[in-house]
C-alpha cells in the first residue's frame, strides 16, 4: 500500500481508498501517546532494525508503552528535527541487556525491544552522529486505527 499525507475530494478528507473491493491506500493517523525515554543500541547489522531498552525513570510515559507493545503490534512515530519516523515494534522481552550494563545513571533496562523502521533513510535523523549507542526521549505518537 502507498502512503501520502491526505487526499480531499469536494472539500472532504478521504482516509481511506479502494479499488472495487480492494483496500488500496489508507491515511496514517497518529495520536499523541505521551512521552518516553528509552536507550537505543546499534547493532553493527542493524538494517533498519534497533535494540531498545526501557528504564526505570519517573515523568514518562514507559509503563504505559511497554504494556502497549506487549499487548499488541501497533505503529508508532517520532519527529525528529519536522522529520515524521515511523516505526513498529517486535520481539519484547523482560530481560537486562549487556550493552546497556554500563550506564548506572539510571537503572538497567530490564525490558528490551527491537524497533524496525519504515524507511532506511531515517537512521540517519535517529542517529546523526552514528553512535552505537544513544538516548531516545520526547513525545511519541501511535497509529490510531481507522
């Protein structure tokens, strides 16, 4: 399927577009979520794909997005520098990660996921300075389901 920004036909938004019965395009439409805070590692065959691990910090939203992503697949979005990246989540796990053993200013992450990118290029927004290892903080946004 094909992703655009919006389409108005006479003056009203279409969200989604069908030829004969078949979905062919549907408007992504994200919602605020709240904020978060999570590590991210790099792997050195990342292909689009990143280890993310979740603190134990207060005046985030984290609980709230692990128990999301543990209950089902959802689409989420950053925006980083008026960059929208869009990403889904896999492979949760309760399980401290040795690539983060070293930060002691706020606890290991015990729980752990891996972020799949919709677009290759974003790497390079998330991570500008290619680091193996970085923060990830602010507002996040979910797909909300049409």
């Amino acid at each position: 399927m094909a992703t655009r920004e919006g389409i108005y036909v006479g003056g009203h938004k279409i969200v989604e577009r069908y030829v004969g019965s078949r979905l062919v395009w549907r408007k992504n439409i994200f919602q605020d979520f709240g904020r978060i805070f999570f590590y991210v590692f790099v792997p050195n065959d990342s292909n689009n794909r990143l280890l993310c691990g979740i603190p134990g910090v207060t005046g985030y939203d984290n609980d709230k997005f692990w128990n999301l992503i543990l209950s089902k697949n959802v689409e989420f979005q950053v925006i980083i520098k008026s960059r929208k990246i869009q990403f889904s989540i896999t492979e949760p796990s309760n399980r401290e990660l040795s690539v983060f053993s070293d930060l002691r200013d706020i606890q290991n992450p015990a729980k752990s996921f891996y972020i799949n990118l919709k677009n290759p290029n974003d790497m390079q927004y998330l991570n500008p300075n290619n680091l193996n290892r970085f923060l990830l903080s602010g507002t996040i946004y979910k797909k909300k389901e049409v």
